[in-house]
C-alpha cells in the first residue's frame, strides 16, 4: 500500500515545485518589464535586475516570504530612479510593502496597482507623480500605512479613503489638493496620523471629529485653507500629541477643552484669525514642550499656570493683543525660548525670570514694559539673545549696573536694548561685554557722553547700531579693530571731527551710515579699499571736498548717500563703474559742470538725486536707459536744452522733478509723463507744450531753414550709417571667429537674446522627464542646447519675487565668481515672470545620493578629497574672492560630482540673489535645519564663521553616514552630541560600516584618520563662533590627515 502511495507523493511535490517557480518567474518577469520602463542612471538596482538566473529573491530592494518565495516587500527608496511605474507591478499580487519614495517618477499611478490587496504599506512620497490620487486605493482593505506626500498630485482627497477600515497613518503633505477633507476620514477609528499640510484643502474641522479618532496621535492640518471654528470638543481626542493648526483661516476662540489634551507635546495655532483670550485650561497640558499661537488676535492676560509646566521648551506668542503683566516664572527648567514681542504686556519685567535657568531666547520687544530692566537676568548664563527693544525700560543713570552683570551672560550674541527712554552715558561696560556679542542694537536710548575707545571689546561684532542717541565727541580710531563688523550705524549724533581712516580697515564691512552727525573735513581716499561695502550714507554732516578717485572703483556697491553736504568738484564719467548700483543721492552738495552721460548705462538704478547743486549743460539723452528708474530728481541746477523724449521710455518712473532750471523746448507727452504735473517743470527757462503743464504751448513751425534741416540729418542720419557700418564689421567678424572660444563663451552664445525660449526647448518644456531636483527656492532641470551641451537649468520660485529686484545686478557679480569647486554659472534669464540659472552640467549628481544610497559607494580616500573640494571652495568664498562670500546653506546635497569624482559646490549665490530683504520677511530661511549654525537660528546673524559650522556638520554626516535630521537625534541629542560622546574611543561604534568593512591591516590606519576628522568636525562645529576654525585652516589640515593616512597605509 505505501508502494502506491509514494508516487502518488512524489507527482504532487512535483506539480507544487513547478506552480511555485511558476509564481516566481511571474514576480520576475514582472520586475523585468518594470526597469524596462525606467531609467537608473547610477545604475542603484545592480546586475542583478538584468539576470535570469539569479533568485528574484536576492535582487536589490527585493523581499519575499519565507514559505512560498513570492515578493512580499520592494524597497527602491532614494536610489535616483527616473521615469514612470509601469502597471507589471500590478502582478506581484502576494506584495506586502511598496516603498518608491524619494525618487522621480511622474506620471499617473496605473490602475493595475489596485489589484494589490495584500497591501499594508503604499510610500510613494517625494516623487513628481501627478494627476489626481486614485479613488481606487480605497479598495486596499488591508492598508495601514498611506504615504503620497511631496508629489505633483491635484483635485481633492478621494472620498474612498474612508473606506480603509485598518488605516493608521495616512500622509498628503506639501502638494496643491483642493476640496474638502473627506468626512468619511475622520470615521477610521484606527487612524494614528494624519497629515495633509502645505495644501489647499478647505472647509470646517468635523466638530465631531474626535467621536471615533480616539488613537489619534498627530494631526498636521497647517497651510491650507480650512476655516469656521476649531471644535469645542477637541479635547476628546486625548492620545494627541501633535496638533498643528497653523497658517489656516480659522476663527473663533481656543477652545477651553484643549486643556484636556494631557498627552500634547507639540501645539501649533499660528497664523489664524482666533481671538479672545488664551484658556487657564492650559496650564493642564503637562507634557506640552511647544506652544505657537502667533501672529493672531489673542487678548488678555497669559495665565500664569503655563509658567509652571516644566516640560516646556518654547513660548511664542507675539504679534497679538495679549496685555497684563509677565506671570512670574515658576518650575520652568527646561524653558529655552520666550517670544511675547508686539504685544500689550505692561508692568516690570519679574525678577523670577531667571527661575528658566535654561533660557537662550528671551524676546519681549515692542511691548510697554516699564521700570528697571532687572538684575536677575544675568544669572541666565546660557542666555544667546536677549531683546526688549520698543519698551519703556529705564536703568541706574550714573551707573547701569546692568550692563556690566551681563558680562556673565558669556554666550550671549544678540543684546537689543534699543527704543527705551535709558537717559544714561553710554557706559565702556557695554563693550567689554560677551566675546561672543555678535548684535547690539542700543538707537533712540538718549545715550549721552562719547563712544569710548573701549569699543574694540567687541571683538566678534557684526552689526553694531548705536543711531540716534546724543553721542558727542569723534569717531575713536580704534573702530578699526572691529574686524568682523559688517553693519556700523552712528547716524543721528552730534560727532565731530572727520571720518578716521581706520573705517577702511573694516573688511568686511556692508553697511556704514553715519548720517546726520557734525563730520567735517574730507572724505577718505582709502574709501575704494572697502570691497564688500553695499551701503554708504554720510549724508547731512560737513564734508568738503571731492569724491575720491578711487571711491568709484566700488563695482559692488548698491546704495550711496553723499547728500546735504559741501562736497564739490565734477563728476567723473567713472560714476558709470558702479552697474550694480539702485540708489544714489548726491543732492545738496556743490557739484559743478556737466552731467555724465555714462550715468545712463546704470540700468539698475532706481533712485537718482543730483537736485540743488550747480550743475549745468543737457539732460543726456542716455538717461532713457535707466530702465529701472523710479525717482528722478533734478531740480533746482543750470541745466539746459531740452528734456530728452527717451524718458518716455522709463515706465517705472513716478517721481520726476526738473524744476528750477534753463530748461527749453517740448515736454514730452507719452509713457510716463502721462502722469506728471506742471510741479515738474516749473521755474525753467523756456519750457512749452501741454496746458496740463501750465506752460504756453509750442510754436508749429512749418518751413525750417537749411541749418535746422542740416542739424536734422546729422543727428539722425549719422546715427544710422554709424549702426549700419557696425553691423557690416559684425559680421565680418563674426565670419572670421575661430571655434576655439571658452565653454562660456559658446554657451552664452548659443542661448542668444531669446533665452527663455531656448531654455524651453533645452528642456523639452520642462518636462518632468528632465527634472533633477525641487527645493523651496525652485527647481533644477536637465537640458540639452543645441550644440549638443548639457547644461543644468535652476528655475527660481516666483512666490519670492520681491526678492529679486536687484537680481540682475546681483548676477553680474555671481559670474565672476570662478573656482575649480564651484558649480560654474554659464549664463542666466531674467524676465518678469521668469527668472534661471544656467550652470554647468555634473554627471555624477550629488554627495546625498552617495552617501544614502545602498547602490553607491564613496572609500575613504574619496570622501576626504570631495570634503577637502568642499573646503578649498569655502576658502575661497571667504577669503580668495574680493568680496566676502557666505554660502548660507551648506549640505550634501549642494555638492555636485563630476566625471572624476571632483566636487563642485552649489548655490554659492542664492543668498545674494535672494537677498537679506526675503531672508527676513518669507517663511523659507536660506539656511536648513541642521546644518544651520546656532546663532543663524536664533537671532538671523550670519558669517562666515556660519558655513564653518554647516562644514563641520557635514564632515560628520560624511564619516558617519547620520544625517543631522535622523529621528535618532530628539531632544537633546544632536549629531554634534553623539559624535563628541562617542570619542575618542567609540570611532568605531558611529563610523559608516562600509568604511570599516574588509579591513585587514590597514583597519587602524583607517580609524586613525576617521577619528581625526570627526575631532576636525567638532572643532568647525563649536558653539560660539570664534572658537570655530578658518577654512584655510581647515584646508591644511584635511591635506594632512590625508598625507598621514595614506603613509600609513603605505607602510601596512
């Protein structure tokens, strides 16, 4: 009997063996059909995904289930894979996971995906994926996990979302949905996070959202357009510890019951339309550690319990209505920050302020605190940034004290004291205050007495404002010792004496106004020497003299205020260096002769004063090309002949004032002097033309005589024959051009006048096909010209247009900043409502996706030469370069590779293009967090003391493979912290494996140098900034590390 059952055993494994190599040829072939629809330019996926023979088992990305073989999970996150997902994925029907995030794949999602019903995790998050997202995925019965976020998909939430009864976390974040949030949503019982901010999704919160989402743990809602009330039963949700309800256009109260969230860590109502006054309910919250409710119309008082819950980190309620005094603090250790400025909040600033031991930001300006500014404060010596401008504090006038305790405060960097009625002499205290003191704004303080010579204490100072006060006496030489110092104000004094010459050995020096003071004497020649000055202002003072020679060889300067003084002479056809120039004021001085016709090449120029001087002769007619040109003011000279009609041309122009001259002839009528009034041109010589004008109208002369007729045809017909006679010696040379001209010279060529359009077709339109990468400040497409040269096209976010205005100017600065390491721009595009960079081209993408990528691989040796590039870069942009150059945003992924391997940084310039007017006001920073030195984050200082920091993190980052952001680093933890907790002794423990990998004897060389450059890393990343290292001498000692390394592994 068993004889005639064993065959029977045996053909049954047989047909088993053959329908499961039947499956899993399936589940191949399946794959094969997707990477044939793909690109993986960094080939991430291996030889594997092109054999037959090897088990699909073992490919990259590939999991399957123990028993039957079949594929249960694919991982091919953040390996740089293009192109769309094909529907063979539909066919791995025993799939489980699906993770594709973090490439860019586009396209529509494939209908085919729905028969997937075993799946638990969807990722698709970070690609350009678009068209609406598919009401199908309702049918994933088993779904838990649903993450689409960072993708291009449009149209609303589709209801049947509702319908994934098992749904625990669901993500659709940073993308242009509309509609509503489906009710049917707020019904899965089982949802923990729901996260849908940076959208357009609008309509009411479900006031009964919380009868069935009793496990919700975070709801993330900011950024859209929701509005109507929050709900008064909010409070029965209480497994929440993330509410973010921010940046929408709710209304109403806070409701009471919030105070019933006993798990809430993180509470984000900013940027609503709320009102009324804040609950004492919160003082319930016992775990908050974050509380924003800015910017809004809360009133009343803060209850004083909030001040007691000890696991609370920050505070920010400014810009609001609140009023009443500052509770007293209570059990407060882990407070870090306090925001209350623009606020109500009256009555003595409370001692007990110090009780917050832990405190590093303390804002409460533009309140009407008042009485002294208490002592208690300089027991806060962790303290960065302590302001309480636009108060009415007062302190000790003969002897403030107060000042002199803050010597304790030794990380303190920002002390803003300015706008309060002080009435005290400036005391030399001030300025042997913290070596780390990188901000002090102490204007409209009535400080009385003189600046002392003390000052150069403030050895790190970067802006130093001291505007407005009641100073006396001269400017005293040792200003010149304030090397770091970037913006120097001393405007509205009473000092006397000249300007010394130890300004001009202020380096980096961008901003010097000493306006309105009693200065006398000449301006200093050394004035040119000021390379990276970008603002001047010594109007309304006593200066007599010329402008100094060398002053216009300041090619970089934006804005100069020479006026209300005697200053004298003629102006030099040289005014017309300064092209980047957007503001210049010489008005009421003793300028003579005639006016440069080179002013008119300065197409960035949008405020022009020349009025009340001597000066005589024409108009020039070159001023029609001062496109920018919005206030013309020219009154009040001998100036004659005729107003040229070129000015029609200038249709930003509202301002024109030319009255009070010898003016004659016609006032033009068209473009802009449609809009001006006869208070232009009054008191002139012998002005005619429109009644509006109030000026007799102009003789029509219908026989001119043979002079007149003669002059007519010189000037307009010499022009012509001179154009034509150009344009034939163009072309012959143009003919007899050898092809040997530089890359940017060809580039710049190729693309022509017509560079938007050539763009355009470079990139096939700006397909999704060609797009490398999105940020908050636009994104960078791959095109093609059509000489066959690849090129990589930056295409800047409008959104932060108001940025721009001097982005021409600024360009023309960035395109003379050559290095070996830095990206190379070729050329740029600036119409109104498009704005690129055309840079060169690096095949190899950039360090992120070395570093995180499980398909590449960096050695040693080739990490330390891309980190020594990065370096000589660095150097190079802050001490190699005329101007000063801070990067601002240091990090892997601004580091490009070309074809060997040599790094290139990036967007070196975005911080110039951007400019420090979009830094402050838009929600982006320039900097990301993590990289972002500490007192960029704190206080908005930046230096280049900023981007040694950023090195030292990324050093870090390269050698252990941690990105700053990992969730392994919460609370205190930081990858500067783990780093310098784990050496010198555990290099080994936080060391990339892959470094430490098959080492054999040259393993102790290897940890050696790894160690090293961590213990370098930690050095570049010190807390305070002048601890920090130079780049320079980075450089040097990243070169000898390496020399030290590879001896070593030499003599292994």
């Amino acid at each position: 009997m068993a004889n005639i059952h064993f065959p029977f055993l045996s053909l049954l494994l047989i047909q088993c063996f053959i329908i499961g190599f039947s499956t899993t040829a399936t589940d191949q072939s399946a794959l094969l059909q997707f990477k044939a629809q793909i690109e993986d330019p960094p080939n991430a996926l291996g030889n594997e995904w092109t054999s037959t023979w090897m088990s699909v088992c073992n490919w990259t990305g590939v999991s399957c289930g123990h028993h039957h073989r079949r594929i249960t999970a694919l991982d091919l996150s953040n390996m740089g894979i293009k192109g769309t997902i094909g529907p063979q994925l539909g066919n791995l029907s025993f799939l489980v996971s699906l993770n594709l995030s973090g490439n860019n794949f586009h396209g529509e999602l494939p209908r085919e995906l729905a028969s997937l019903r075993r799946l638990k995790l969807v990722d698709l998050s970070n690609n350009a994926l678009s068209g609406e997202i598919p009401a199908w995925f309702g049918n994933l019965a088993a779904l838990q996990q649903l993450y689409l976020g960072g993708n291009r998909f449009q149209g609303e939430i589709p209801w049947e979302i509702g319908k994934l009864a098992a749904l625990e976390k669901f993500g659709v974040q940073n993308m242009s949905l509309v509609g509503q949030l489906p009710s049917s949503i707020f019904n899965i019982s089982s949802l923990k996070e729901i996260r849908v901010y940076n959208n357009s999704i609008s309509g009411y919160i479900p006031s009964d959202m919380c009868d069935h989402l009793h496990h919700l743990q975070v709801f993330e809602i900011s950024t859209n357009k929701f509005f109507g009330h929050i709900p008064s039963n909010i409070g029965e949700c209480k497994n929440l510890q993330t509410l973010s309800l921010s940046l929408n256009q709710l209304n109403g109260f806070i409701p009471s019951s919030i105070g019933n969230l006993t798990n809430l860590e993180v509470l984000y109502l900013d940027g609503n339309s709320l009102h009324g006054e804040i609950p004492w309910e919160m003082g319930n919250l016992g775990k908050m550690e974050i509380f924003v409710a800015k910017g809004m119309r809360l009133s009343g008082r803060i209850p004083p319990s909030i001040f007691n819950i000890s696991s609370l980190k920050r505070i920010n309620l400014h810009d609001n209505f609140l009023s009443g005094k500052l509770p007293e603090m209570g059990f407060v250790p882990n407070l870090e920050g306090i925001y209350l400025m623009n606020n109500n909040l009256s009555g003595n600033i409370p001692s007990s302020i110090s009780n917050a031991s832990r405190l590093r930001v303390l804002s409460l300006n533009e309140n009407s605190f008042s009485g002294l500014i208490p002592h208690s404060l300089a027991n806060l010596n962790l303290l960065q940034v302590l302001c309480f401008s636009s108060n009415h504090l007062t302190m000790e006038s003969q002897s403030p004290t107060f000042l002199s305790s803050l010597s304790n405060c030794k990380k303190l960097r920002v002390l803003d004291i300015a706008s309060n009625p002080l009435n005290a002499l400036l005391p030399a205290s001030i300025f042997n205050l913290s070596a780390s003191l990188e901000t002090l704004r102490a204007h409209d303080c009535n400080f009385k007495g003189t600046i002392p010579m003390e000052i150069d204490g403030l050895s790190n100072i970067i802006r130093l404002d001291l505007s407005r006060n009641e100073l006396s006496g001269s400017i005293p030489t040792t200003i010149g010792r304030l090397q770091r110092v970037q913006g120097l104000f001393l405007s509205g004094n009473m000092l006397t004496g000249s300007i010394p010459y130890d300004v001009c050995r202020l380096e980096e020096l961008s901003t010097l106004s000493l306006s309105g003071n009693m200065l006398q004497g000449s301006l200093p020649t050394c004035l040119g020497d000021l390379t990276s000055l970008r603002s001047l202002n010594l109007s309304s003072n006593k200066l007599h003299s010329i402008i100094p020679s060398t002053f216009w060889s300041l090619d970089y300067i934006l804005e100069v205020d020479f006026s209300s003084n005697y200053l004298n002479g003629t102006l030099p056809p040289d005014i017309g260096n300064l092209k980047v120039l957007t503001y210049l004021n010489l008005s009421r001085n003793q300028f003579s002769s005639n006016i440069p016709t080179r002013i008119g090449g300065l197409d960035n120029l949008q405020t022009l004063s020349l009025s009340r001087n001597s000066l005589q002769g024409p108009i020039p007619e070159s001023f029609g090309g001062l496109t920018s040109l919005v206030t013309l003011d020219l009154s009040n000279n001998n100036l004659s002949g005729i107003i040229p009609k070129s000015l029609e041309r200038l249709s930003y122009l509202n301002h024109f004032d030319v009255s009070f001259n010898r003016l004659g002839g016609e006032i033009p009528t068209e473009g802009c002097f449609k809009n001006f009034t006869s208070k232009s041109f009054v008191k002139n010589y012998a002005l005619c033309g429109s009644s509006k004008f109030q000026v007799p109208p102009c003789k029509n002369c219908t026989h001119r005589p043979f002079k007149a007729r003669l002059i007519h045809v010189l000037r307009y017909g010499l022009p012509i024959l001179a154009s034509i006679t150009w344009i034939i010696a163009l072309i012959i040379l143009c003919l007899k051009r050898t092809t040997s001209l530089s890359t940017r010279e060809n580039l710049s060529e190729i693309l022509g006048t017509n560079q938007h359009n050539r763009l355009v077709q470079a990139t096939d339109r700006f397909s999704d096909a060609n797009l490398l990468g999105s940020g908050s400040f636009g994104s960078v497409y791959k095109g093609k010209l059509s000489d066959g040269t690849n090129v990589a096209i930056k295409v800047f976010n409008l959104q932060v247009e108001r940025a721009f205005r001097s982005f021409d100017a600024e360009f023309e600065v960035m395109k003379n900043i050559l290095h070996r390491n830095l990206v190379k721009i070729i050329s740029y595009c600036s119409c109104s409502d498009f704005k690129a960079l055309v840079l060169e081209f690096m095949p190899n993408g950039n360090l992120e996706k070395w570093l995180y990528s499980d398909h590449y691989s960096l050695d040693i040796l080739q990490r330390i030469n891309i980190l020594i590039d990065v370096a000589s870069a660095l150097e190079y942009l802050h001490s190699g370069h005329p101007s000063t150059i801070i990067h601002c945003d240091l990090k892997p992924s601004n580091i490009l590779l070309d074809d060997d391997m040599v790094a290139h940084v990036g967007d070196f310039g975005i911080a110039k293009l951007l400019g420090e007017e979009n830094s402050m006001k838009q929600t982006m920073t320039l900097a990301t967090i993590g990289y972002m030195a500490p007192e960029y984050g704190l206080a908005g200082i930046i230096s280049v003391k900023s981007d040694v920091y950023s090195y030292g993190i990324l050093l870090m980052e390269t050698f252990t493979r941690k990105k700053p952001t990992n969730e392994m680093f919460i609370g205190e933890t930081s990858l500067k912290h783990w780093v310098k907790e784990s050496l010198p002794n555990g290099t080994i423990d936080i060391a990339d494996s892959s470094l430490l990998q098959n080492e054999g004897e040259n393993s102790t060389a290897k940890v050696n140098c790894i160690s090293s450059i961590l213990n370098l890393a930690l050095e570049c990343s010190a807390q305070l900034p002048e601890e920090r290292k130079d780049m320079e001498d980075v450089v040097y000692k990243l070169k000898r590390i390496r020399m030290k390394y590879l001896k070593e592994v030499q003599q292994a």
